[in-house]
C-alpha cells in the first residue's frame, strides 16, 4: 500500500530478508546517505534509466555478470545452452573458477536493448545463479 504526501513523497513498506536489510544499512553509512530512502531512490533512478533504454532501437553495448556454483545440477548446461542460443549477441566471454565451487563468468552482449535485456533474464534466472547483472553501456557511435 503507499500512502502519498503533501510533500511529493510517497511512503511504502518493503519487506527484505534480514540480511539484505543489514548489508543495506551497512552500505548507507558507508556512502554517506542521507538515509536509507535516499539509497534506495538512487537505485530505483538507476534502474530506471536502464528499463527506459529498452524503449530505444538504438544498438547498445554492455556485460552480463554471473556467480554460480558449478556443481549446481544442470546449471553450467544450461548456461551454455542460452549462450550458444544467443551466439550473435554474446561476443565474448571470460569464466574465472573464484574458489573451489564458485564460477564468475563475464558475458560483453551488443544488440537492441530489448534482445540484450532478455537475454540478461534468461541467464540471470537460471536456478542456481547467486548474483547477476547487466550493465548497460554505449557502442559509442553516438557519444
Ligand atoms: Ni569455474
């Protein structure tokens, strides 16, 4: 429910796990926010601007960033699988073995926004990936 105020805040509850609710506060006091709120409505603004690149046809560049544990079942098949889907997108790929069960792979995308975004989701919803990103970026023609 959000309730809006005479100041042009709107207030609303967000339920995280503890965890994450700790690493957040930690992370505000590191930066110097103002407040919880206010990190909170950078992140938002960021991925804001990223979801309204979508919206454009122009071709972009960027990375997608995977952690997983490679003894996850099927997982690194699958991975695979949704890359070699995506061959003319994905034009290169780096994987770093981070420990004994840790993989971190790096995935530099070019495309519209819309085909690289969705191949970003794919990736990143794979059961068994515990952190992924896209980073959006330029090709640079228009810079
Ligand atoms: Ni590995």
């Amino acid at each position: 429910m959000k309730t809006p105020a005479a100041s042009g805040l709107t207030r609303f509850s967000v339920s995280l796990p503890t965890s994450l609710a700790e690493n957040l506060d930690l992370m505000v006091l590191q930066k110097g926010f103002e407040s919880r709120s206010n990190a909170i409505a950078e992140m938002v603004r960021d991925r804001l601007v990223e979801h309204h690149e979508q919206n454009s046809s122009r071709e972009i560049a960027g990375t997608i960033t995977l952690v997983y544990d490679h003894h996850k079942r099927n997982l690194q098949e699958i991975l695979t699988n949704i890359q070699h889907d995506h061959h003319e997108r994905i034009i290169s790929s780096m994987h770093v073995h981070l420990d004994h069960d840790n993989c971190l792979e790096v995935l530099v995308v070019r495309g519209k926004p819309r085909e690289i975004r969705s191949i970003a989701d794919n990736l990143i919803a794979a059961k068994g990936i515990k952190h992924g990103k896209l980073t959006i970026t330029t090709t640079g023609k228009d810079t």
